[in-house]
C-alpha cells in the first residue's frame, strides 16, 4: 500500500507544474489584459487572403448588393 | 433623396460630393485614400468584422515634427536596445474588433514593425519595430493616416514602462494552490472512518498538509499582518486585527495539534478563509484602465512646441525648456503651454478645458494669452512670459493638496464595527477560558484558541468588498465611474454638495439658441427679411464647412435638411464665414463682419444687454439682414427637478468663475436658499471648499474643466462630469458622463443603500458567529464543523449582498 506515497507524490508534483505555468503566466502579463485575447482568437483566415481573395471579392459583391 | 453612408467611416454621404471607387462610396477623398491603403495590402476584411468602424483622418499637417527630435522621442520609448525598439501609445479611437485587427496587422502596412498588440480595455497598441528602418514618427504618421491618431502628451514623457502590481493575482493563486489540494488531502479525515489504512497513513497526510498550508500562512496572508501591525501602531482598531488574530492562533493550534496528534487541525478552513478573503479583495478592484483619475495638466499638455530662433528657424524643443523670452509657433488645434504675449495679429483661443465654456475667446496682438487655451484657425506667434510650471494653472498644483500622500485616515464602516468586535471577542475568549481553567486547563486552552478561530470575523471582512465591487459594477454600468471602493462610502456620507457653473450644470454641447428677426431700429433704410424653411437650408448649408463651435451649434439647431454643394467657402478666424450655396451669397458671423456694410453711421442703441453678455450671431443673405441668433446658457436636462430632490437632503452650492449675470436665471430655476457665489478663481475655488471643511461639513465637489482640479482634490469626493469619458478630465474621485448628471441624485441614494445592505449582512454574519461561538464555548468545536461553518456562512453573505444591491439598482430610479 506505500504506492499511495507514489500516487500522492505524483499528484502534488501535477499540481506543482500548473501552479508554476500559473505563475509564468501572470509574470508574461497574461493577466494584465483580459478582454483582447477573447477578440483576438476569433481572427485567423483574414492574414491568408490573397488565395481565397477571388471568392472574398464574390462575397462582398453580394453583401453590397444586399445592402442596397 | 436617397441616403448613403460612407463604407469607412459610417457618416452620410453628400450626393454632389460623394466618391465612388471600387464599387463602395465614401464621403471625402480622406476616407477613401484609409480603404486604398487596406485594399493594396488586402486588409479590407477591415470591413468585415464591424460594419463602417473607420475615422476620417485629420490632418497632420506638421504636427509631429518634434517627433524628429531624438531626445524626445527617446522619453516616449518603453524599451530599446540596439535597433529592437518598442513603443506603447494611446489611441482614443480604438473602439470595436475591427480595430484590433487592422492595428495588430500593422507589419502589414509598414515594414520595419514585427509585431503589434492591443490592448483593448487601456486603449493602447504595443509595437515593436527595428529603428534602423522605420522611425517612430513615420508610425505615427502611419496611424494618424488610417485613422488612428494617437494620443501624445506631457505624460508620456519619461513614462517608460508602468510598473503592474500582480501581487494580489500571486497571492490569490498561491492560496487557492494550497487551499484545493488540502480540502482533497482532507477528506480521509473528514469520514472517520476507522479503517486500518487511513489510520496507518495519517500521520503523513497530516505533515503533507501542513507543509501545504505554510506558503498560503506565510505569503498569502501576509497582507493582513503588516495591515494588523500598522493599525496596533496607529491605536486604530481596524477589522485585520481579528483576522490575524484568528488565522495566527489557528495556524499554531493546529500545528499544536498535529504534534501531540489531538487531531488533524483547522487547516482546511484557514486556507479556505484566506482564499475568500483574498477572493473578496480581488473582486472589490475594479479598474476602469481606460479612464485616468489621477490626471493634471500634464494629460492635456503637448510634449514639444516649435520655437522659433532668433534667426527665424523653426524648431521642435520639449516643452519643459521653454524659457522666458521664447518665441513660440501655436498651430491650428494645438494647447497653448504657457502665459504669454500674442504677437500675431488675432487669435481666437478656446478655453474649454479651462472653464468648460465651448465658445472662443478672440485675442489681438498685446494681449496676455494664459496656458490651457488651445488655437482655432490660423497658426499664430506668441512670446513666453512665464514658463510651464510658473504658469497661472499649472501653478494650482504647487498647492499642498496635490502635493500630500492621499493616504486618508477615514475610518471604513467596517473599521467601525471591529473597535466593538475585537475588544468584545477577546472577552469571550478569555471568559471561556476562566470558565474552564477550574474544570480542565486542556480544554481551557481548546475553548480559548476555538473563540478565536471560529470568531474570526471572514463573513464580516467579505461583506464590504463584496457589496462594493458589485455596486461599482452596477454605477460603471450606468457610465458612473468610481475611483475605488471607499468612494461609495463618502458617498454616502456627503451632506454638503457644491457644483461648479460653466460646464458642470451648464451644458457645452449646445446651447440654448433663440432667433431674433431683424428688428425696426436694424431695420432703416435696409432691406431684411425673415428666415423661413428655405432661407434656413442655405444657412445650413453655408455653415456646413465650418468647424467654429458656433457654427457646429447653429448647424444642430437648424432643422434636419437636404445638403446642397457649398461654392467659394471661406473662413475669417475671429469675423465669420461667408459661402455662396445655391447661387446666393450667405455671411455669417459677427456684427463688423456681416453688417459693417449696412450701418456704418448707425451704430449706437443696438447693443442690447442680452447682446454683451451673450454670443450673438448675424446673418445676411445676398446682402439682406436677415436677423440674428442668441446663444444662451443651456442647463443640462432635468436640472431644475435634481436640484430639487437634492436640496432635501443636501446643502448646495454653486461657484462660478464667471460674473453674475446669470444670477437671475439661476435663483428662478434652483430651489430657494442655494448659495450662488461668482466670480470665483481657481485658488478661491479650492479655499471655498476648505473654508466648509473647516466647520465640518462633507463637501462633495461636482466640476468639470481644469479651473476646478484644486475644489476636486480638496474636497471629500470630487466627481468630474465628462462629455468624452475616454479623453478629458482632471483629478478626481469619480468621472459622471454627462448625460447622465440628471441621475446624480439616484447614485447618492444608491450608495446609502450600499451601506444599508452593508449593515444588514452584518447582522447576518454576527448570527454565524453566535452560532460558531456556541460550539466554541462549549468546547465543542471539531474541525469538520469549522469547515461546514466557514464556507457556508461566506457563500450566505456573498449571495445576500450580491441580491440586495441588484435590487437596490432596480428599485425606482
């Protein structure tokens, strides 16, 4: 039954790795700001553009006209 | 007519002026030359995310020249080394997603920037860029051309990096650490079982918890002790001192208890009680990073001004070494820093940030210029007389008000509660203890260190940052923003109100315009007529171009019309303006300006008193008098009715900085006894407010412009009413919006309220500690009952405060 000093051992040195990722976090400023990164994550396609730039200006074409 | 809004900027589009380009229409060539820009570097989803986000650039024409100069530019940086350099600058347009995409794809538009980050609630882009090649004026100039203009000023200078306190969040995670892995290495304990496994392991579930507990006693905590030790020191009791108290002598019992195995200690709850306390701390912080209630005149001052040199040479020199005898260059828009001479001819300066007044004040060559006033028009020349910190407002903040630590010895509601609760519970605690001393000393020692555990005053401590951070939720919700916590008790506490005139209870935004026709003594021997639905078109149309805040008044006022192509528009600064719209000829402005012409012999009995101490505009079209506007103080709605509510309850005063002629108007709209005093300068001002203090009264101050930053520092709460929140105000407690001064009156009673709510989930916490005491007392207190007891009675309070100020808020406004 000392496999419980393992498993225990285990666990804690777990939480001890999240506890200094939480740390690390804080220290880069993660926490400093806690509205932008929600906007940005929703950002991605726009920057790969010029592929699907045929397809984007389709779209806009039919939102203008949908506009009028 | 058919209606259309500018794919950029979102603002209706003249059709004669109107330009198409790649199918969209925009409204001037500035918008469209924005959406060039995106469209060659495909950033146009710009438009995708929010519909219409963009500005209209301004004009930047040498505005950032200083920006070449490298000792200034350096002072703005946040970090350099070799050609790495990074840059944090505010801008006041960023308002909507498509902001932070366009300005976090920067490296896209400009090469030299690697990368761009915003941060959305402060309102500030981050750049990093490579100095070798791209300056930091060209980035400026970037932005300031896509729309975003940023926000230099006096403050930035040697900024360099704010330093963020994050020991709270530490803490905060330090606590929660220990507290969650102790609750689960508890639970053995919790069940008494009496199996041979948990009894052979206990021992080293024990010391593991305890090891768990020490960085949460030791860090964590350790805010409590330093605040208990101050306030002995102070002789001021205050609600850390049980706290302490309770969290040291729980600390050493159950130390106590696990060596002599008593049993497995209290380490669970002290854990727990000091992650909700800290919980509680965190969540009575409640910072609007947007707004600054710390600001003097440095937020509105410039960081450089072009001097001009004896040799006639212009040059951009950092504000502070401007010096006596300096001759300086004041453009269109821009702050003038210092008092001084005007040398050029005319100059129109607007003192807005100064008195709140909206309406420029026209200077000639000689006259003084003091510093605050910001130019209109053309660019002019001015010869410096006092430098920056000798200057007429900037000498307000040598005064001891701005100079002493702000570190207050006002006593919180709940400081007051524990000058009875500490002496009270110790007391208890030792009439236990003499109780039981005769009986069993074992179970003496148990009762006294129980009392003190089990007393410890967690619910009470929680109340009030709970109940406060939540009603600063509720005001910052409906645009009343408070500095902090304890504001809401000076609130509370305020029984003496006095407002500032000019921009506070009067409005800048638009006056009150009355139309005069032409009268019979104008009347001789010219032709006039009357302004009907046609003739009020032209006017519309002719003021459409100016920029004048007059202009921008009369053109509100007039009714909504079609727009017509405004021909020849020209602008004198300080006279009027003068258009051809439709094929006639339209003169707005001053009486030389428009009606010079017509009676140069007549000149006397015209200039009525309504006329001196008003703002008065003539119009004539194709040389016909057509009347006259009068521009009148316009009070902020619902003036009279707050006002009457208020005084009920509260003492009030009005100081003004202008002359009494509004005395009349004034006493006809207020409540009967409310003091009106004029003329009253900045200094006087702030001595006002003492001489209340003085006799005990809880000022609050309600003001505006930079005239009243001394009255706002002084007093107990300084609130600033704001038209813009995110740009202009001075230092204060608490930022009003404008529109919604009329609810001045609900957000005083809210914030008694607040302390009712406070004083009745004391009530309910003293319960809890009854309730705990009994068990205390008794001897009777086992672990597992502290940890129900402890949580239970956080989760009580917390859902009570939080339910009786939603519903405060929702009471009758």
């Amino acid at each position: 039954m000392s496999v419980i000093y393992l498993l225990i051992s285990i666990s804690i040195l777990v939480a001890i790795g999240f506890f200094i990722a939480f740390i690390r976090a804080v220290k880069t400023g993660q926490y400093d700001d806690d509205f932008t990164p929600s906007v940005r994550m929703l950002f991605e396609d726009e920057l790969i553009q010029k592929e699907t730039k045929n397809k984007e200006e389709s779209l806009k074409t039919e939102y203008l006209e949908t506009q009028k | 007519m058919e209606k259309n809004n500018c794919f950029h900027c979102g603002l209706d589009v003249i059709k004669a002026e109107e330009i198409f380009f790649d199918d969209k229409i925009f409204c001037c060539t500035g918008c469209k030359t924005v959406y060039e820009i995106f469209n060659q570097n495909d950033l146009t989803s710009y438009y995708d995310f929010e519909k219409s986000p963009g500005a209209t650039p301004q004009n930047t024409n040498g505005k950032y020249d200083f920006l070449d100069n490298e000792s200034i530019v350096s002072k703005l940086l946040e970090f350099k080394e070799n050609e790495t350099t990074i840059i944090s600058l505010n801008i006041p347009h960023i308002h909507c997603s498509s902001c932070i995409w366009i300005l976090e794809n920067l490296q896209r538009l400009q090469k030299g920037i690697s990368t761009s980050q915003v941060n959305f609630p402060e309102k500030r882009v981050r750049i990093t860029f490579n100095s070798a090649t791209v300056s930091v004026k060209e980035i400026v100039l970037l932005l300031s051309s896509i729309g975003y203009e940023p926000y230099i000023s006096l403050e930035n200078y040697e900024s360099g990096k704010a330093v963020v306190d994050r020991s709270l969040t530490y803490k905060l995670g330090v606590a929660f650490f220990c507290f969650g892995n102790i609750m689960l290495l508890s639970f053995p304990e919790y069940f008494e079982v009496k199996e041979y496994w948990l009894d052979h392991y206990r021992g080293f579930f024990r010391w593991l918890i305890f090891a768990l507990s020490l960085p949460s006693f030791f860090y964590s905590a350790s805010g409590y002790y330093v605040s208990a030790y101050k306030s002995i020191k102070t002789k001021m009791l205050n609600i850390d001192i049980p706290i302490a108290l309770g969290i040291i002598v729980m600390f050493v019992r159950s130390t106590f208890d696990i060596i002599m195995d008593y049993g497995s200690g209290f380490f669970d709850s002290l854990t727990g009680l000091i992650f909700f306390m800290l919980l509680g701390k965190m969540f009575q912080i409640k910072t609007y990073s947007f707004l600054s209630f710390e600001r003097d005149f440095k937020s509105y001052f410039p960081i450089a001004i072009t001097k001009i040199n004896p040799d006639g040479r212009e040059l951009s020199i950092p504000i502070y070494e401007v010096e006596k005898g300096n001759r300086l260059l004041i453009r269109n828009q821009e702050l003038i820093p210092v008092d001084g001479i005007l040398l050029s001819e005319k100059a129109e300066i607007d003192y807005s940030f100064v008195t709140g007044e909206a309406v420029p004040i026209v200077k000639h060559s000689g006259d003084k210029v003091f510093a605050g006033g910001k130019q209109i028009g053309k660019m002019i020349e001015m010869e410096v007389l006092q430098t920056v910190s000798q200057s007429y407002l900037t000498q307000l903040w040598s005064n001891d008000v701005f100079q002493k630590n702000v570190e207050q010895k006002h006593k919180t509601i709940t400081d007051k509660i524990s000058r009875y609760f500490t002496p009270i519970l110790l007391l208890i605690a030792f009439v236990g203890f003499g109780y039981w001393i005769f009986i069993n000393a074992n179970t003496a020692f148990n009762v006294f260190t129980a009392v003190l555990i089990v007393a410890c005053p967690c619910a009470l401590a929680l109340t009030a940052p709970f109940t406060f951070g939540n009603v600063l939720r509720i005001l910052g919700k409906q645009k009343f923003y408070l500095k902090n916590a304890l504001v809401i008790e000076q609130l509370a506490k305020v029984d003496t109100i006095v407002f500032d005139k000019t921009g506070t209870i009067t409005t800048n935004k638009k006056s009150k315009i009355t139309y005069v026709p032409p009268s019979e003594i104008i009347g001789i021997g010219v032709q006039d007529g009357v302004i009907n639905s046609e003739t009020s078109t032209l006017i519309k149309n002719a003021l459409r171009g100016s920029n004048h805040p007059l202009s921008r008044m009369l053109y509100d006022f007039l009714p909504e019309t079609k727009l017509i192509k405004v021909d020849n528009f020209e602008e004198q600064a300080g006279k009027g303006i003068q258009a051809l719209v439709a094929g006639s000829s339209i003169k707005i402005g001053s009486r030389d300006f428009v009606l010079h012409t017509h009676f140069e012999t007549d000149n006397k009995g015209c200039d009525s008193e309504v006329e001196l101490e008003n703002t008065v505009v003539y119009i004539t079209i194709d040389e016909v008098y057509y009347g006259k506007y009068i521009f009148m103080n316009q009070y902020r709605d619902g003036l009279a009715k707050l006002f009457q509510d208020l005084s009920k309850k509260y003492e009030i005063k009005i100081l003004s900085g202008d002359n009494d002629g509004e005395r009349a108007t004034l006493q006809a709209l207020l409540p009967k006894g409310t003091a009106l005093i004029f003329n009253q300068k900045p200094e006087q001002k702030l001595e006002f407010i003492k001489a209340l203090q003085a006799v005990g009264k809880n000022v609050m101050m309600v003001g505006d412009g930079l005239n009243d930053a001394g009255a706002l520092a002084q007093s107990h709460i300084g609130i600033s009413i704001s038209e813009n929140v995110n740009v202009f105000s001075p230092a204060c407690d608490a930022i009003l919006d404008a529109e919604e001064f009329k609810k001045l009156n609900f957000f005083l009673r809210y914030s008694k309220d607040a302390i009712t709510t406070i004083k009745m989930s004391f009530v309910v916490s003293l319960l809890y500690n009854v309730v705990g005491l009994g068990f205390a007392i008794t001897g009777n207190l086992l672990p597992l009952i502290a940890a129900i007891i402890m949580p239970l009675s956080t989760i009580t309070i917390v859902s009570f405060v939080t339910v009786m100020s939603n519903y405060y808020a929702k009471r009758k406004r």
